[in-house]
C-alpha cells in the first residue's frame, strides 16, 4: 500500500484513469461488432454506414494510446475488406 500522499494519489489517479480507459476499450470493440453484426446482416448500404461511424470512433481510441495505432489501423483495414467484399 502507498505510504507517502503523492503515492496514494497517484493510486487514486491510476484507478480513475484504469476505468476510463477500460471504458473507451469497450466502446472500441462495440464499435467493431455493430460493423461485423451489420455485415453479417447482408445490407450493404447499412454496413457501409456503420462501417463510417465506426471509423471515427476507432481513430479517436487509437489517437488517445488507448489501443495502438497499428491495432487499430488493422482492424479499420479487415472491416473494410469485409464490407467491400460483400455481394
């Protein structure tokens, strides 16, 4: 346990800001199941509009080193070959 104030503040610090980046986590894989579950739907003008949502989300975790940028660069990558691959 943290002896000295700054110690234990930090400690608070570090547990508020665990939760929001869990938060903002959560909210990116959201964000990428609403783009599978609308492509697995078959509705390709509706995948290509969540698809676009889901890109900003996505760049605005990544901007934050919530994730990496390269993850994220992945996964916008994979979801659009999906999308575009759709009959």
């Amino acid at each position: 346990m943290a002896n000295s104030a700054q110690a234990r503040k930090r400690a608070r610090q570090a547990a508020v800001q665990r939760d929001h980046n869990m938060s903002q986590r959560s909210e990116l894989r959201t964000a990428i199941k609403k783009v599978r579950k609308a492509i697995e739907a078959g509705d390709k003008t509706a995948a290509q509009a969540v698809f676009q949502s889901s890109m900003s989300t996505i760049d605005s975790i990544a901007d934050k080193n919530i994730v990496h940028k390269n993850k994220a660069a992945r996964h916008k990558s994979r979801l659009s070959q999906a999308v575009k691959a759709m009959a």
